[in-house]
C-alpha cells in the first residue's frame, strides 16, 4: 500500500494530506473532512489530469494518476461551527 502526499487547496488554506493509494475516494473524502469540517456530499475534488470530471466513491486511488505532491482543489462549504 503506497502512501503518497498530496496538497489539498481549499479557498485559502492548504493542507498536505497522506493518501494511501489502495483506499476508496470515499476514504481520501472522509481525511478532507477531518481537515475542512466539508461533508462528503458537498465535496468536489479536483485534480488535472489525476480523474475524470466525477469521482465515484468506490473507485480505488490506485486506478487514478495520481502522484505525489498532487495538488487537489477542493470546492465544498463546511458546516457551521
């Protein structure tokens, strides 16, 4: 199970996220909401070049081209605090 680093951009924060890349989307989904407070439903996750315009949830990381250092924008409104 590769474990890689990627940077996750939110508005105008960023954090280095750890990925291990035999997990789901829904397991990367779930780390970003620890970091942001975003729920998984109001998460879009982008990344040129690493997928396709829509993740599936249970789509394996491995299967996508992503690499260490990566950034990934993430668009999504957290729930009020």
């Amino acid at each position: 199970m590769p474990l890689i680093t990627v940077k996750l951009k939110w508005g105008k924060q960023e954090f280095d996220v750890p990925l291990d890349t035999s997990d789901t989307v829904v397991a990367f989904k779930t780390a970003v909401r620890g970091l942001t407070g975003v729920p998984l439903e109001r998460q879009k996750l982008m990344a040129k070049g690493a997928w396709p315009a829509t993740l599936k949830d249970e789509a394996v990381l491995a299967t996508m081209d992503i690499k260490e250092g990566h950034a990934v924008m993430l668009m999504g409104t957290a729930d009020a605090v």
